[in-house]
C-alpha cells in the first residue's frame, strides 16, 4: 500500500516530488496552478448549489419552524419568466417571500418555478439561478449575495430580451402581445 507521501508525489518528478523540484520554484508553480481557475465563478456555482439543495428540500418537506426566504433576482434575465404587471411594476430587479402563500416549489438545475399569489390570484414564475442577486432566511440571519449572469460565459453587461408570461385572455390579443423596451429604460 502507497503511503500519503508517496500518493502525493508527482511519478515524473523524482524523488523531490512536485513541489519540492529544485529547477522549479514552489511559489512560481502554485502561481500557474491558480492562473487556471476563475475562483469567483466556482463560489457562485458553490453557493448556487446552497440555494438549490435548500429550495429542494423545501419542495418535497415544505417549510420547517420560522424558516422562510426572501429572494431577490433580476426580472431583465433572458430566463425569467414573470407576469406581465410584475415585470412592468419591477423592469430590473424585485424580491419574493416564499413563505405562507406559495405553490408548487419545482427546482432543476437552472432554477425554480413558484406558484404565487398577487392580489388573491395564483400566478407561476420561473427564477433561474443565474439570475439570483439573494437569498436570504432572515429566520436563522443567512444570507448569499450573487452576481446575475446573463450570458453563459457569466459575463457581459448587456441585458438581453426579456420574456413575459402572458394569461390566456393577454395572449389572444395579438398587439397586446408586444413589449416596448424604451419604456424601461433610464433616461
């Protein structure tokens, strides 16, 4: 059986081992080492996976003793998905409680939808994870702060289109359908 020793020495390295090389300097190797990781896209991926492992939970057990969550995420996010009014009312960002009224948790990979009640009426949103911008259980003082990406490479600044869910009775009116933009912006 290798020893702890043996298992961490590099076969190609002599008898030194990787770090121990004397043509290399440590601190230049390490340095090369961690030029090859974008560590702030694995925290945010790490602590996504906070938020999903939690909703799940709460999808199948439901909420447990004083916990409940306040989400806040950008509703300008390509694969959000929220109603009309919501989206009129918020154009970039807005925060939701999940705690009394909330219907059909589902989470996946990319996000969770949500049931919510607005004014006594059920409506569904979809909230990817890359749109988060926090997550907090004020129950327990936890809190996660993100950065929202809005492409696949987790960069850019451009705000992409946005998607509008559209109730029956809005989306047989073919007019009523189109979204002005300019409307939205800041002047």
């Amino acid at each position: 059986m290798a020893s702890v020793a043996q298992l961490a020495r590099a076969p190609d390295c002599g008898p030194g081992g990787r770090w121990f090389n004397s043509s290399h300097s440590p601190h230049l190797i390490l340095e090369k080492e961690l030029s090859n990781f974008n560590y702030d896209e694995l925290v945010q991926k790490a602590l996504v996976s906070v938020v999903r492992e939690v909703l799940s939970r709460v999808s199948v057990d439901g909420l447990s003793g004083n916990h409940h969550f306040y989400v806040r995420f950008r509703t300008d996010h390509p694969l959000t998905r929220v109603p009309r009014f919501l989206k009129e009312r918020h154009p970039e960002e807005v925060m939701i409680v999940l705690q009394h009224q909330f219907w059909n948790l589902q989470v996946s990979d990319d996000g969770f939808s949500v049931e919510l009640s607005f004014n006594g009426i059920r409506e569904s949103l979809f909230i990817p994870f890359s749109a988060l911008t926090a997550f907090v259980d004020p129950s327990v003082k936890f809190a996660l702060q993100f950065t929202p990406r809005f492409n696949d490479t987790g960069s850019g600044p451009e705000k992409p289109k946005v998607s509008v869910l559209e109730n029956e009775e809005n989306s047989a009116k073919s007019d009523d359908n189109i979204i002005r933009f300019d409307s939205f912006k800041r002047k």
